[in-house]
C-alpha cells in the first residue's frame, strides 16, 4: 500500500440512519468525549478485529495455542481483558471496553480534568505525560503497566496543584 492512500481503517454503518444505533453512537460520544462518531467507528473496528482473530484461533487447532497466548497476553497488557479471561470472553467484549484504554479516558478516570472533552484538551495541547514522555494523541491506548504514570508534563502550567482549570479531587 502506497503511503498517503485514501484506505480508512474503520468501517462506517452498513444502514447510516437508524435512529437507534445514532442515538446509541451520540451517548458513546458523549460519554468518552469522542471529537466526532469517526473515533468510535475505528473502536468499533478494532473490537471487530479482536473478534475475527479470537474466531480465527478457536476454529483452528494446528499450533495455534501460540497465537492464542500471544494475542490474549496483548489483550491483557492493554487491560481489555482480565488475568483470568480466555479467548471465549473476547466474544463477549464490548466497545467500552476499547474506549476505556484510551489515553483521554484514563486522564479523565484519574482525577486530572474535569471532563473527558478537558482531558482531551490536554492531551492535545500537550500538558500530559506518560511514562515521562509527552503525549498528544487522545486515542492512544494505554497498557496497565504505565498507567500509573501518566501525569502532568513538569513543565505544563497544569502541574501546579492550584491552577483554575485542575481537576478538584486529584488522587
């Protein structure tokens, strides 16, 4: 594939005006403070991966048992799964648990802002650090090992604990 072609990586709706599933969309929006439903149509795709692969792994029986550690570990470093989960329970997952991952969403859990449209906000404008590296991509995912370690840059202005625009409660 040539670089700067025009494939997208997600996959939109098959019916794009169904009541329903646009109201379900916009709540999902709204609650992870996604900038448009573009983002949660990407989540959606890559759960829809996660599945065909988990497929992919039960069906086969030819030393796959490889692959299949391998893919559950990657879905456990992330947190998408529990320690104690299997490859059936990657059926069963929903696109919160994806969205959940996300750097914007772990920022805004942690107490740093206020709201997910906030944490977004500084993410993009640069005041949150994971593991003392800045970051600016929102959609990010955030594997549990470090995710003791996102914080505020030291340099931000956001790091002093009595700036307007922090969050009240911080951990």
């Amino acid at each position: 594939m040539a670089l700067g072609s025009n494939t997208k990586f997600y996959e939109t709706p098959n019916h794009p005006y169904q009541g329903e599933r646009i109201a379900d969309e916009s709540n999902l929006k709204g609650r992870y403070g996604l900038k448009n439903k573009e983002e949660l149509w990407r989540a959606q795709s890559e759960l829809r991966g996660y599945r065909r692969e988990a497929r992919k792994l039960l069906g086969s029986s030819v030393g796959s048992e490889f692959e299949a550690d391998e893919f559950l570990a990657r879905l456990k470093r992330y947190g998408i799964l529990n320690e104690q989960d299997s490859l059936d329970d990657v059926l069963s997952l929903d696109v919160t648990d994806v969205l959940e991952r996300r750097l914007q969403t772990v920022v805004y859990r942690k107490g740093y802002a206020n709201t997910p449209e906030q944490a977004r906000q500084f993410i993009v404008h640069g005041h949150i650090d994971l593991d003392e590296a800045r970051v600016t991509r929102p959609s990010m995912k955030v594997e549990v090992s470090v995710e003791d370690s996102v914080g505020f840059d030291e340099n931000s202005s956001l790091s002093d604990e009595l700036h307007p625009e922090r969050a009240e409660a911080q951990e």
